[in-house]
C-alpha cells in the first residue's frame, strides 16, 4: 500500500463537558497539529498517490472553518463533546467530500483509504480512518 501524508496545523479553543475530562472542562485553547494520510494499493497514471499541493490546499481549506473558533460556539459540534477523536473524524468528512467532489484531481479517485491524526501534543494523538467513499 502507497501513502502520501500531508502535515498542517490548527488552533481551536473549546471545553469538554464530563468528569473524565478533568481540568479540560473548563474552556481551554489547544494547537492540533494535523496529519492527513492518503493510501492506494496502485500508483496513478503519474506515478503518484496524490497530487501534494492540491492535497495541501484541500487540508488547508478544510481546516479555515476550525482555525481560531471557540468549538463551543460551532454548529457542527453543538450538543457534542469536540474530543480530539471526534475533530478527526470532523476534519475526515471534510477531506472525504472534498475527494468525493474531484478537489484532489482525477487520478486521486484511486485513493482507497485516508487517515487523520491529530496530534494534542507530543505524547497523545488520536485518528480517524476510513474509506472515503464510506465516510
């Protein structure tokens, strides 16, 4: 299986509501660093996974909605707890339908599988993987 990883980052401020959170209840602001694999079993007709800078640009432009937003305050998490796992996941769908849409290219409709990993900090990150056509 081929990958290509794109790395970006974002900076959020939110509060995670339940015992188990600990001090993260309160309001709290948090630097993800974001990684997004993309996998295939083939390369494409140029011998890549994915194009790079418009994989770039799609993480980029998929990211500016979260990018200094108090999560709280975010429609899309409304109700919910904005846990490292549920961003991912977030992040995924929006990686997912900017695939779906042909963002990435023709020769990315290969692309079989995409990982995002974000980073809270040097010692703990968390995922979400999938394929995108099933997201």
């Amino acid at each position: 299986m081929y990958s290509v990883e794109i790395r970006d980052h974002v900076m959020i401020a939110h509060s995670i509501p339940g015992e188990v959170f600990g001090p993260a209840q309160n309001l709290h602001g948090a630097t993800y660093v974001v990684d997004v694999a993309f996998f295939r079993s083939e390369l494409d007709d140029n011998d890549i996974v994915v194009d790079i800078g418009l994989a770039t640009d799609v993480i980029k432009r998929s990211l500016a909605d979260l990018n200094f937003c108090n999560l709280d305050q975010h429609p899309d998490f409304a109700g919910k707890r904005s846990t490292t796992e549920r961003v991912a996941r977030w992040v995924f769908d929006r990686i997912a339908k900017a695939l779906a849409g042909g963002d990435l290219g023709p020769g990315a409709a290969g692309i079989e599988r995409v990982r995002v990993t974000l980073h809270e900090s040097h010692v703990a990150r968390a995922s979400y993987e999938g394929a995108p056509g099933r997201a």
